[in-house]
C-alpha cells in the first residue's frame, strides 16, 4: 500500500483539515423552516389606504372620507373625539377590493356632518371579510390605546389584528 511515513502524512493531513470544519445536522422539519422564504409584512395590510377627504372641516360641514382595500368585505368606523369620547360612526360598511372608495357614498342618503367638540377628530377603519355583530361597544373608551384593544377584540373572531385597521386624522374649528 502506501509507505509509512506516506500513510502517516495523509493520515495527519485529513485530521488537521477536518478539524476546523463543524458539521451540524438538522432535522428535516428545522430545515425546511430555514430554507422556507419569510413572509412579507405588507401581505398582511388590508386598507392600504384610509384619508379624510379634508384636513379640517368647520362645524356643520359634511365629513367623507376614502378607503381603499385589497379585498372586498365590510369596514367599520370609529371616532376618538378631542374630548376622549369614543363613538360608532358607520359600522358594516361595504367595501370593493382593490378600488378607491368613498365613505359615505357621494349621492348616498348618508351623511357626517361635523360637530362639535373643536379640536383634533381621529378616526379609525377596521375590515372583516363579513358583516359584524354589535358584540363590542365603542363608547367612552377614554385612550387611544384603550381603543384599539377594543376593535382588535372585535376583529380576532376573523382572525384578523392590529394590521387591518387604518387611521386618519382631522381638524373641526367653529
């Protein structure tokens, strides 16, 4: 075969070469967690867009408002008054995926009208793919943070979170 001192030095080669490598093995089921691509955030966004039509209204103006969602379904919308109180202003409001839509509808028997108290207005959407019962009350809730806990309880049921409700912001003056 090879000459001892040959075998010698091939043998000692192959251990010092190996000796710096690591070799992990990984279960099948955490391999396919490695390899398997990441989700993109923005999947989970369902309004990509939710504006008052204005950034201040006076009191007596109509109020409106756009939205724009990636599927059809029904949104709700609450307001957070500069007072703190916290109110419905539509609930189960149709929706069209993937076109901009106007809330209340511009020739519809609806309308916002501002009211007082003066200040900053907020204004929340939240999507459910199906109308939703009133089994939570948006009143008087008093904290921003408060507020969205609720409209996350409400929306858990369709398995949706924090992710499909917007925002918008306005001014009402006198």
């Amino acid at each position: 075969m090879f000459p001892r001192p040959l075998a010698t030095l091939l043998v000692a080669s192959a251990v010092w070469l190996t000796s710096a490598c690591t070799i992990t093995i990984v279960p099948d089921s955490d391999a396919a967690q490695v390899d398997r691509p990441r989700p993109d955030p923005s999947q989970f966004v369902i309004i990509e867009r939710f504006e008052s039509q204005r950034p201040s209204y006076w009191v007596g103006d109509r109020v409106s408002f756009r939205i724009r969602t990636n599927q059809s379904g029904f949104v709700t919308l609450t307001a957070f008054d500069p007072d703190g109180s916290v109110y419905v202003i539509a609930r189960n409001v149709p929706v069209r995926g993937n076109r901009i839509e106007t809330i209340p509808a511009p020739l519809g028997r609806v309308a916002f009208v501002a009211a007082p108290p003066t200040g900053r207005h907020v204004v929340r959407a939240h999507f459910t793919p199906e109308r939703t019962p009133e089994r939570v009350t948006f009143v008087g809730i008093g904290s921003l943070d408060a507020w969205l806990g609720q409209i996350v309880l409400e929306i858990r049921g369709f398995g949706y979170g924090a992710d499909s409700v917007a925002e918008t912001r306005f001014d009402v003056r006198r």
